[in-house]
C-alpha cells in the first residue's frame, strides 16, 4: 500500500482504485464555495462591479463566498484522514451570478444556475486547477464525483405576459402544442404529435418566450439559447405533468425529449469525462426529466466512462422522495444505476432525533427487493444524514429536542453516523458534520463555511462536540467517523456485504443486522441500542458462526447456543463483532 500524507491508512494505490465498486467507497459531499479559499483572486470571478453584478459577499449566506478548486485540493488531506474515499462537488460549471427580481436577489453560488456547461465557473477556477485538484486526488487512490444538470438552464429565458417573471403552470391540455395561447387560439405546429420535432417550429404555445437583451449568447453550447429546446410553459407545481415540464422556480427547464437536448447533453457530459476522467456523476433534479431521456443518456456514459477506462463510473439520482417505490423506480424505469437514498435518510433521522422504533429502518431496507438488482442493487445507494438543501442531522436533533445536554447531542448524531456507516449502501458524509455543524436547516443555513465564516448567524449555530478551529481533525465527530471508516475499510463484509436484519424493536431499543457474502464463510453482526438505557438480549446469527471476535464495543468469544449471541450495548451505542464461522 502506498503511504499518501498523513493518513496511510485510508491510502490506496494509484493502479486500484479504478477496480474498487461503487459500495466501497466512503463518499464526501462538499461544496466548493463553503469548503476553503485558496485561490482569493478569483472571489469575484474577474466580474467588474459589485455584488449583484459579481455576486462575492462574504458575509450573505446566498452570495459567494470564495471557496475554489485549490482549496478543495489544499484540503485532501483533511478529507482523506476523515476516511473518504470519493469526494463529490456541487456543480462547478459556469453559473449566472446573480439573479431574482429585484430585492430578491441571490447569488449561484450553489452551482445550479448554469449557463455555461462547457467550463469551470471563474469563482472556483479554471480548466487548469479542475485538472490539478481530479490529478491529485487520483494520485492519493481517491475518485471524484461531478454534481450535473440536465433538467435546466440558469433563469435567462422570460415570457412576455409575466414581466414580474412569475408565470404560472400551462398545460399541454389547455395549451397544446398545435395552438398558440391554448385551444382557441391561431394552429400553429401542424402535424407535431410529440415525436415529430421538426414540425414543432413555434414555441408560443402556452406563453411567448424571449431572451432579454444582451443575454441573447449568454449559454454554451449555442444551441441551448435557442427557446425551441424548452418547454416554455411556466412555473412547475411540482406535480404531475408540470413536474417534469415546468420551469423548476425559474430556471428554464429544458425539453429533454427533444432529440437535439437528448444528444447535446451526452455530448456535454461525456466530454467532462474524457477531459478529466472523472469517476461518477451525481444528477440532479432526476425526477423532474422524461425516463426516456435517462434510458439514452445513463448507457451513453457509462459507455463513455469504459472506453476511458473507467469501469465502476458510478451514476446516482437525486430523487427527493420517502417513499422506496418511488425512489426505486428511477432504477427500474428509468435505468438509474443508483439513486440517493432519501428513504434512510428519513428514517435515521426519524430514530437518532425523533425517537421513533428502529423497526422503521427494518422497513426500509424491506424494500430493497424493489430496486433493480434487489438486495444486491440496494448496495449502491447513496445513504446519507442531511445535505444542502434540506439541512444537517444535527440541527434535526436540535429541532427536535432543543434543551438536550451536548453529552446527548453528541451521542445521538454519533449514532446516527454509525447507521449509516455500517448498514448496505454507500455512506455519504456531508462536509462539516465531521466537525458538528447543525444550523436551522432548509436552504441556506445548511451551507455554512468550513473555514472562519463571516455570516452572522453561522456563527451562532450550536457545534455537536464543542466548537473547534477550522478544519480540526481532534474534533470528537471527526474522530468517530474517521474511527468508523477504519473500521468499515478492514472488513469487505462491511462494504460488499448483503444484509439480513436480524431483530428492530417495536420501540426505542436494539436494532441488529449482519452481512455477509455469498460463498464466503462468516458474518459480521452490528448491533445498535437507540434508547437512553443499556439494554441486554439475544440477537439471531447463523448457527455455524459459533465463535466471535470483538471488533467494537464488548462482544462474546462464542454464542450461547447454535444461532444466539447474547450481547449488552450502552445506550445511544453500537457494538460490531464478527465470526469466520462456515456458512
């Protein structure tokens, strides 16, 4: 193994990473602009003038904040002690700066506002520092995650009857394709029944779409600045048809089943990954596109990623859902290799903040048959605590019981990180829980600054373990995670493991699973209490695992009887141990 840094324990050797499965990988969620500023020239993105023009403020938490590429680099080490494995970046592509309607104004530094799909946005870098960050994290064995967008384009296109920009929901019903301004107006479109798209040559069907002045070329590639390659139908609801044809709160939602989209947006991706070989994507907005834009455009870079060398190129949706049937459908229908688990999400949370059985994990991970590939598909999902947009699980905790002492708090949100870390899946640390960050949660006080932060009301956010100097790698949540990643990295059962629940109370209390792997002998069992009082019981195992060793906590030297390992565990606490007995 070669020795990188200052922790060769989590280094792996530039040959094997390519080989290492998407399960094996521990994954960092960072964004760039919140992470470290190591380039401080280009905080403005060389943009003349102030604030709204640039979008650099510091002390806002929706403007930029200086973050870069170099930083992210200057801080590998960091990441690596931690135990990741892979890091992922929100979108680093060319944004608008600034937009919103007067009084309203908010800055991209988010990554989501993208108008240039082609280049790194000048805030976080240029060509050159993508190249040298994706080099050194390979050097190191570890992979890199690109966060993209398919659904939409930054807020440039606006409608004339809406000079507020406030344009609601127009349906193909009432406005279908073959009018102009709905089912009495003038025919326009004749003959385009939906797949014909060279007969679709007006696009003021349901509104009159234009590009405000000096924004006629503000989109690369050119074509994407042509209103036709949109819907142009207003607001989305977020419910039926309009969640997938409607503008997602402004941003021009792109027509992705017209076929010039479908081939321009592989053509843009797949050149990100012969450029820089990069190993995944993260997709945002999943739900919000037609699966037949996924079935074409999933295979076309997973193709791509191969004919680059990289075999395990690791593609995941974000599907905002709770409910397994639904997330797991964008892996049946619409070829998703993964999707972000927002089922676990929810149920952790629900156990580690809320006090709910663990029985309600035990029913999630019931559900894993459902994906494609079933329990061994489920391996691959992302599993994670909080993120950007919804908000950390340690504010959760505190919303939820704001008087608990920080003994608790700290226990708590440790637990939380053990579920994740152990159980099937690929856990998904975002940056800053290492070091105890919580916060109000929901869209911007989830994004505060790893280093000194000038914003106001991040400062006084509540710090799980004590607050810490930036980037602190004593803190007492970055020790337990980099512990439980050690722990996770030793042991292939934790990592390629199937997983058989073995007991989830009804109420506050023991929740146990084992994994192992088909063909191999042995299994190893993890055992968590989620109640304030140890608790002491007999948890199922295989009958041949009839010796054990302890791996952490306190395990028996032998079962009690053929099939029963009688185990106590502290409160808020976990316990691993494992058998090599014979399956």
């Amino acid at each position: 193994m070669v020795m990188l840094g200052a922790h060769p324990t989590f280094a792996q050797t530039t040959t094997d990473f390519r080989a290492r499965l998407p399960q094996d990988e521990v994954i960092y969620f960072l964004m760039p602009d919140r992470f470290d500023n190591g380039d401080a020239t280009n905080d403005t993105g060389a943009i003349p003038g102030g604030r709204l023009e640039h979008g650099f403020d510091p002390t806002d938490e929706g403007f930029y904040h200086g973050g870069d590429l170099a930083g992210v680099e200057r801080r590998l080490d960091y990441i690596q002690g931690l135990g990741a494995t892979a890091i992922w970046m929100a979108p680093i592509f060319k944004n608008k700066p600034v937009q919103g309607e007067p009084g309203r104004e908010f800055a991209g530094a988010h990554g989501y506002w993208i108008t240039d799909f082609t280049r790194v946005d000048p805030h976080f870098g240029d060509e050159a520092a993508m190249h040298r960050l994706v080099d050194a994290a390979h050097a190191r064995g570890m992979k890199v995650y690109m966060d993209i967008v398919a659904n939409h384009t930054a807020d440039v296109i606006r409608y004339r009857e809406c000079p507020a920009n406030d344009c609601t929901y127009r349906s193909r019903a009432d406005y279908p394709f073959t009018r102009r301004g709905g089912i009495d107006g003038a025919a326009i479109n004749e003959g385009f029944d939906g797949s014909h798209f060279d007969r679709l040559t007006r696009s003021d069907y349901a509104y009159t779409p234009y590009v405000p002045a000096g924004e006629e070329t503000v989109k690369v590639p050119a074509w994407l600045n042509d209103p036709a390659y949109y819907h142009n139908r207003g607001d989305s609801t977020f419910r039926g048809e309009s969640s997938t044809d409607g503008d997602f709160s402004g941003l021009d939602d792109l027509m992705t089943e017209h076929p010039r989209v479908v081939a321009g947006m592989i053509e843009i991706f797949g050149d990100w990954i012969d450029r820089y070989g990069i190993d995944g994507f993260r997709i945002d907005t999943a739900r919000h596109v037609n699966p037949a834009f996924w079935q074409a455009f999933v295979p076309a870079m997973l193709e791509r990623a191969r004919a680059r060398g990289i075999p395990n190129f690791h593609i995941f949706g974000e599907v905002y859902d709770v409910d397994p049937a639904v997330t797991a459908r964008f892996t049946r229908v619409d070829g998703y290799p993964a999707v972000l688990d927002f089922p676990f999400q929810y149920a952790v949370t629900d156990i580690v903040a809320r006090d709910v059985p663990p029985a309600a994990l035990a029913k999630v991970f019931d559900a894993d048959a459902l994906y494609e590939g079933g329990t061994a598909g489920a391996l691959g999902l992302p599993t994670f605590l909080g993120n950007h947009d919804m908000g950390r699980i340690g504010g959760f905790i505190l919303t939820a019981k704001p008087d608990i002492s920080d003994a608790e708090l700290l226990q708590r949100e440790t637990l939380a990180h053990a579920l994740m870390m152990f159980s099937r899946g690929v856990p998904t640390l975002y940056y800053g829980d290492e070091q105890g960050f919580t916060g109000a949660g929901g869209y911007g006080a989830a994004r505060q600054d790893m280093a000194e932060t000038q914003v106001v009301s991040y400062r006084d956010d509540r710090i799980v373990g004590g607050a810490q100097p930036p980037f602190a790698t004593g803190a007492p949540l970055y020790q337990a995670i980099s512990g439980m990643a050690r722990l996770r990295q030793a042991d292939v059962r934790l990592r390629r493991g199937l997983q058989t629940v073995r007991f989830a109370a009804e109420t506050p209390g023991i929740f146990a699973l084992s994994r192992h792997i088909d063909d191999l002998p042995g299994e190893t069992l993890v055992v968590y209490n989620t109640s304030a009082t140890p608790i002491t019981a007999n948890i199922e195992v295989d009958a041949a695992s009839a010796t054990w060793s302890t791996v952490r906590g306190a395990c028996p030297a032998a079962a009690s009887a053929p099939g029963s390992l009688r185990v106590t565990v502290p409160a808020f606490d976990y316990l691993i141990c494992s058998s090599e007995g014979v399956r």
